[in-house]
C-alpha cells in the first residue's frame, strides 16, 4: 500500500503554514507522516510546486498539483496517474488530521478491493470523510472530479458508517482536523489531558 498525504492547501482559515504548525513539540505533517509509515510501504506527499523547499520529510514520491487551488479531490486525481502500472490503491490522508489511529487505518486498508473505487468514512450526521480513504487507480481516468461526492455519486464505493467505524476508534480522532489556530489549542489541550 502507498499511503498519500495531502499537504497542497493554501490553509487560509488558518493564516498559512498549517503543515508545519507545532503540536507538542512536531510538525503536524509528521505526526501523519509517522502514522503512514508505519503500515504503508512508501509514503508520498502532495504538494504545489512552489513548496518543494518546505518539507523535510523522508517520503518516496513528491507530486505535484497539476491544478494548483482546484482542491483535494482533484490533488488526488494527479496522485493517482503517477501510480505505478501494478499499483492499484492510495491510502490518502490530510496534512492536518494528526491523530490517525492505527487500528482504523488497517482495518480500511483491509477493504481494499478492486470492487470499490473508492473506500471512505461517513459520520452520524451523513457527513463524507474522504481521508483516511482508500483511492482505485480507475479513478485517475477522470479528467476533472470537484468534490468526494461527486467520487461516491458516480463510482461504486464503500461508505462506512459511524456504527462500524467506532469499533476502531472510538472517539474519532482520526477525524479530528486542524483548521483553525483554535482547533490546534485545543488538540494541544487534549493531549495534556491523556498523557
């Protein structure tokens, strides 16, 4: 499996610079990039051009969003072309979702089948959570997809729901995503409280 990290985001709600935000003493990116290397036989980053000097980061691959601002979905797409002919599936993940549990990770990576074109997570709301997701190489034959559920309306995909997915994490903290300076506060907070 080649685990996918999605880092070419602008982070405007942010205020810039959210791959390399500090959350106890790390770059957030690493924390996924530790996560992913631990299951994943390669480990590829996603990235604008503009951002080659950035990272520091030991990964196999860097690609690079062939239309820089058109979105995760489409940063995906560019991800899944360059896959090697034998590769069929990308483990994707977002730069700003630093506690990817591994039990949730192996247990998606074990839905991987060529019958699903894509394998992702919904909540209690019905909610998609495209990341972590498991991508089909099939999908790269689409010229231009803007959202997930553009993916899930025209594909067959496995959603997993809410009543499953908490059997392997519990709290969702694999979900938990930094988008606001906030939501880093408070991730820092939480740790402080389980340690």
């Amino acid at each position: 499996m080649i685990g996918l990290i999605l880092a070419g985001g602008r982070a405007v709600r942010f205020g810039g610079g959210k791959c390399k935000a500090s959350l106890a003493g790390k770059p957030l990116i690493n924390w996924v990039f530790n996560s992913l290397k631990e299951i994943c036989d390669e480990v590829w980053l996603s990235i604008r051009e503009e951002q080659k000097k950035d990272f520091d980061i030991q990964v196999q691959q860097i690609t690079y969003d062939e239309t820089p601002g058109a979105g995760p979905a489409q940063a995906l797409l560019g991800a899944l072309r360059r896959l090697p002919s034998q590769q069929k599936f990308l483990l994707a993940t977002s730069c700003d979702q630093p506690l990817i549990q591994e039990k949730l990770l192996k247990e998606l990576i074990s839905f991987a089948s060529p019958h699903y074109k894509a394998v992702l997570f919904k909540d209690e709301t019905g909610r998609l959570l495209p990341f972590p997701g498991i991508y089909h190489k099939d999908l790269s034959r689409e010229k231009t997809i803007k959202s997930f559920k553009e993916i899930v309306a025209k594909e067959n995909c496995l959603v997993i729901p809410p009543d499953i997915w908490r059997k392997w994490d519990a709290q969702g903290l694999s979900f938990y995503n930094v988008n606001y300076r906030d939501d880093l506060l408070g991730l820092e907070k939480h740790l402080l409280h389980i340690k």
